[in-house]
C-alpha cells in the first residue's frame, strides 16, 4: 500500500490535474453530526468527498482523498499555513444532522452469508452485520441496522426494487462456515445479538434518508 506522498508523486507523474492556490475552491463544507460520529463532506467541481476529522488534519491524506475522489490535486501548503487553513474551512462549515448526510448511490454488499435458520451475516468494508430474515427484508429495518452497526445508510429503494434486489442476494448467499469450537447457535443467542433499534422496530419510513 503506498504512502499519501507516494500516491500523489505517482499521479503527478501521470499527469493529474494539480491546482494553483487561486484554483482550489471549495463550494461547501458540511459537518454532519450525530450517532456519535462526524463526518465532513468537501463539495467541489460537482463532486462530494467524505472526510473524517483526521483525514481533513493531514494534509497528505486530505489531497490524497480529494485526488481520488475529485481528479484534481489541491496546492501543497506550508505545514502551519495548512492547519490555519483547515482550521478556518472546519469553523466556517455548515453543521446538519447524520442523517441528512447524502447515502452512497454505489452502496454494495462485499457478501451475503447464510447460517441457516433464517440467520443471516451481511459483510461489509471488513463488518460482519448479522440480520433475521425479517430484518433483512424490511428496508427500513435493513437501512438503520447497517447505520447502527456498519456506520452507512444504505441508498432508500422503492419497495419493488429493494424486494428484487434482496431476492437476489438471498438467492446468491453463501453458507457461513460454522464459527470455531461452537457447532451450531441457538435461536435465542442469535437474537440476543439483535437488540431492537430505540423505537426504529415500528417506526414507520419517512422517505428521504430515513
């Protein structure tokens, strides 16, 4: 895995887009707060680059995040002149709510494993989620589970779409191999693991990013 500098010299070297100080302008900054988390969100150039504080403290990684994600390289400030800048950009942010944050569009599954017994595992950027097979066909269900556990909201799908595309994972799912030293877990462990959702169980689904 190459370091932040490594991988902007690389891209530099391919000629990437690299932007003069009077070219780096971002449109909006906005710092989504709640569910224990933070997270900031760099609107330029039409494109929305997810940030965690300490992402947007380093500037390697900072330039690094936006070169991926933007095509573009920011300008390479002086180390104290960085942090008054990032300072300032964080200060003048706007401040919303987590779940008004926008989802990801791409969201994929990395698998869909199958315990048998209508239990399930959904594996996730290195999490492993695990639903009933009620929770995993309700969406509202599934959406705020995975932003409970996996710190993701899931895109909202039309009932039509989300019911066809959870059949095909269902359909698809691998078997789980059996964890180590346990032969098998009984139905009331497994649910012991699913402790309902502060009141989401019955919440009805309010559009938008619920």
């Amino acid at each position: 895995m190459p370091t932040d500098s490594q991988f902007i010299l690389e891209r530099i070297s391919q000629g990437c887009v690299a932007l003069a100080e009077e070219e780096f302008v971002i449109d909006r900054l906005v710092k989504y707060v709640g569910n224990g988390r933070i997270r900031w969100h760099v609107e330029l150039r039409g494109h929305r680059v997810e940030l965690t504080t300490g992402q947007i403290k380093k500037q390697p990684t900072f330039r690094r995040k936006i070169l991926e994600q933007a095509g573009v390289l920011p300008p390479q400030r002086a180390g104290a002149d960085y942090r008054r800048w990032a300072l300032d950009l964080r200060r003048n942010a706007i401040e919303l709510p987590w779940r008004d944050r926008p989802v990801d569009a791409g969201f994929a599954i990395d698998r869909l494993a199958s315990h048998g017994d209508g239990r399930w595992t959904v594996e996730y950027q290195g999490k492993a989620i695990k639903f009933t097979t009620t929770k995993l066909r309700r969406q509202v269900s599934f959406r705020k589970r995975m932003l409970a556990k996996a710190k993701v909201l899931p895109p909202e799908l039309t009932p039509i779409a989300y019911r066809k595309w959870m059949d095909w994972l269902i359909q698809n799912a691998t078997e789980a191999a059996p964890p180590a030293g346990e032969a098998s877990m009984t139905e009331k462990s497994w649910l012991d693991d699913l402790p309902e959702l502060a009141g989401w169980e019955n919440a009805a689904p309010s559009g938008g990013t619920d």
